[in-house]
C-alpha cells in the first residue's frame, strides 16, 4: 500500500483563506478512497471545530532546540495537526495578523512545519512510527520540504520522493537572503540555482528546484507558467524541469457541493428536475432585500475581492448593469477600496445589488444555487473551485480564458464542442470583454429553451476528485520508480 504524507499550510474544515484549503480536505480523502495510505500535517491554528483532540507525539525539531506536538482529531488519526501556540495560535489568520500584514516570522513559522514534515518523512518520530514512501507539498509554505530532504540526500541518507505542487505560482514566499542562516540552512545554496530568486531567498523557489516531480492544478496554467506572462519570474526555471512538470485539474468535493442534498439551501434541485432552482433564488432574492423577480437576471461573485480575480472589470461594468435592470449580490472581502465602492454601489441599488464582505459558507451555497450566472473574471486562474461549484448547481459561469477556467468552461458559442458548451468565455481580460459576455448570457437567458440546454450540459459534468486522484496515484508510481532507477 503507497504511503503518502501531505503537508498543507490549511486544510478544511480547520482553517480556510483560499482554494488551497478545499484541496486540502479533499484530495487526501480520495487518495485513500482509492487504497493509499495517507495522513495529512497542517499547522493548529486554534478551531473550535477540533475541541476534541487527543495528544500524539513530541517531535525534537533538529537545529532550532524548538519542540513542537502533534495532535490529531479524536477518531481521525490519519490528520496531524502541528502544535506550536507560539507561532500558530494567535489573532489573525494563518498568514496575516488582524491588519491584514503578513506576520514578520513567517519564515520560522513555515520553516518549523517543513522541519516536522522532514522529521516524519525520514521516519524519526518515534510516536508515530510511519514513514512515507512519497510527500507531496503544496504552495510556498512547504517550499522547503524538498530542499530539506535533497540535503539529507548529500549526506548519504535515504528518503522518499518528494511531489511539489503548485496552488498559485504569484505567491512565493520571499526573505531576506539574511534569514537562511538563522533558520540553519546552508548559505552556499544561495544562487540561481538554489534557493535565490532575484536576490531574495524564496520558498518556492526551492520546492521547484530540488522537488522530483512538479504539478499544478490545471493542464492550461501548467503551460502558461512557462511563459514570461505568467511565470513570475519562474518561468525559465519551469522551462528547464518541464519534463517533470504536469497540469492536474483540481475536484470539487461533490458530496458537500451537491444540490440534490445541500443543507444550506432552501429546496433542492437535480439536473432531471430544477423547480428547487427556482425557489432557491426566490429565497435569495427575498433574504437579501432585492425586489423578487424570477424573470430578472442575477449575477453571482463569490470572490477575493483583489485586481487579480477581476474585481475592478466588474466595478466598472456594474453601473450599466444595474441600469439594465440586472441584479448582482457580491461576497467575499480584500482591497479595501475595492470593498469601499462595492458597498456604495449596493448602497444605492438596495434592490438590485446587495455586497457582503465577509466569508459566509451558507450564503455560499445559496448564492451558487440562487444565481443565474457566476462571474469569475480573473485576470489568471491556476484552477479555480467556483466556476466548477457553478457548474454542478447550474449557475453558467462567465470567465476569462485562462488557467483551470478555460479548462472546465466551453463558450455557449463555441461549436466545435457542441455537447460541451456550459458557460461564457471572453479572451481578453478587459472591462469590455467582461461586458460583452454578460450581454451575450443575458440574451441567452431570455430564450428559456437554449439556457436549459446550457444548464444540462453544465450539471452533467463530472467534477468530483476520483478522476484526479487516480491520475495523481499513477503520477506517484512514475515517480518512485523513476528514483528506483537512479534518476
């Protein structure tokens, strides 16, 4: 049976800020759907979800003189939570503090969690007697795993193979070149082919250059990261380890996703029959004070409100929109500015418009199931979750052609896959693009016949994790024996 160790900076349902986290609560869980053996090391934050919690082991963190816990979820031993209150407990979130400014240590912060990943995975934890055949890190915040584990390589030790993914390559977990030597790393791998990137000391950089395997989550953002666009900066490295370099499409996780059953909506619906539809935007529509109309078009956003996600396309086509008589409900929090003008807009349109900035699962929920159509107008999308969460509720997603989004999204108009075609894909990320597309959805929704034919097709998708899963199962397979050759 592989052995798989995961290390996650989030993981739902313990802490949440991105996609990262549902990737967290989800893959792992069908990995070992499928046989693996999995456990999970993500850092304690403080949840009162996990209340109940029994006490595993000490781990004696090499280096530092630190000595950190591992605890684990009653009945849930697979999930190792890593205890440190110093570092992790504390007001804020799991990289910021309550201002929004990103904590002055996180470099020690993530260095300790790499330290216990290396520790497990060399199999020196005596309290958990396990060692893994493969770990797979994820993100910057795990950058160091496989730079850690190539260092016990120099010494003759043997260790397993290591997968890196990539969850968003513009997050890279950038230092002073200064913090390598108190985080007791070797100072003579700092150059361009080490840990170095455009004179700083960069976590992602290293989990690129000494990982055996690289993956993102999406075929389309694999290939654009190896461009000047997109790269970061990164791209000539990825260029160089493109061999070992692969795009997976993320999953949803389909049972907590699921209309027929969803315990946050109002009535439940399935692609043979959609009255729940209906009614779940009646109910929306009634909850948030807009004026009931089951013939008005409503827009859903459920976003970072930040440039990269397309917050400002929006806000400069919404005053047209909402002159057309479209309704449109925001969620989700970021720039302040961007907050300030949503609010304004909403306050001004109370029965059109209605923005909510905060993390509302519920209101989640209902808004992917009340909505006409989702708009994700990221300026670029590794992989993206709502537009797939849109897609099995029905609610046709209108995006910009990039990343994961123009993997799962074919245009209405695209007719060279006509049995396809689930959504609204505009090409040029740009106020105008944005607008015509909305357009273009919304004339759409007035011939009621073609817009069922698109929610058909949308809902008959397959966007659960088993496809993934399986396709990351082989990938670790390939790897190891890759290493049991010698390369």
């Amino acid at each position: 049976m592989l052995r798989t160790l995961f290390v996650f900076s989030e993981m739902v349902p313990y802490s949440k800020t991105g996609g990262l986290a549902d990737v967290g609560g989800a893959l792992p869980l069908a990995l070992r759907q499928l046989g693996a053996e999995v456990r999970v090391l993500v850092p304690y934050y403080g949840c009162p979800a996990t209340s109940d919690m029994r006490w595993c082991c000490a781990v004696n963190v090499p280096y530092t003189g630190e000595t950190a816990e591992l605890w684990s979820p009653v009945g849930e031993a697979q999930i190792l939570f890593l205890r440190y209150p110093a570092y992790y407990e504390r007001d804020g979130g799991p990289y910021q503090d309550t201002q929004g400014e990103d904590w002055p240590d996180n470099d020690r912060r993530f260095a300790l969690l790499n330290r216990v990943a290396v520790e497990i995975a060399q199999g020196r934890v005596s309290g958990l007697n396990w060692r893994p055949d493969i770990v797979h890190a994820n993100d910057w915040q795990t950058g160091l795993i496989p730079y850690l584990l190539d260092l016990e390589a120099r010494i003759g030790a043997a260790r397993p193979a290591v997968l890196f993914t990539i969850h968003n390559l513009a997050y890279q977990g950038r230092f002073a070149p200064g913090a390598m030597a108190p985080l007791h790393l070797p100072t003579a791998d700092f150059h361009w082919l080490g840990t170095e990137l455009y004179g700083a000391f960069s976590f992602m950089k290293a989990g690129l250059a000494y990982s055996d395997q690289i993956t993102t989550v999406s075929p389309t953002y694999a290939e654009e990261i190896q461009s000047s666009a997109f790269g970061m900066g990164l791209d000539g490295l990825l260029q160089t380890r493109s061999e070992h370099l692969s795009g997976i499409l993320n999953g949803i996780d389909a049972i907590h996703w699921n209309p027929g059953a969803d315990p946050y909506l109002p009535a439940h619906y399935s692609l043979q029959d959609r009255l729940g539809k209906t009614q779940c935007k009646a109910q929306l529509q009634s909850s948030l004070g807009l004026r009931p109309d089951p013939h008005v078009f409503l827009l859903g956003m459920i976003s970072r409100l930040v440039e990269q996600k397309g917050t400002d396309m929006v806000l400069d086509i919404l005053p047209d929109l909402l002159r057309r008589g479209m309704q449109v409900v925001v969620l989700g929090s970021g720039d302040k500015s961007f907050e300030r003008q949503l609010l304004e807009m909403a306050a001004a349109h109370p029965t059109q418009m209605v923005a909510r900035i905060t993390f509302d699962e519920g209101l989640s929920h209902r808004i992917e199931a009340g909505a006409d159509a989702f708009l994700m107008p990221s300026r670029f999308e590794p992989c993206g979750l709502n537009q797939m969460y849109s897609l099995r509720y029905g609610t046709l997603p209108i995006v910009h052609r990039t990343g994961g989004l123009a993997d799962t999204v074919t245009d209405a108009d695209d007719f060279r896959h006509p049995l396809q075609r689930n959504g609204f894909v505009f090409d040029r990320p740009h106020s105008d693009a944005l607008h015509d597309a909305v357009l273009r959805a919304e004339a759409l929704f007035r011939q009621p016949a073609l817009w069922s034919h698109l929610q058909d097709q949308a809902m008959a998708g397959d966007y659960s994790w088993q496809h993934s899963a399986r396709t990351y199962l082989q990938l670790y397979h390939e790897v190891l024996a890759r290493r049991a050759g010698g390369h």
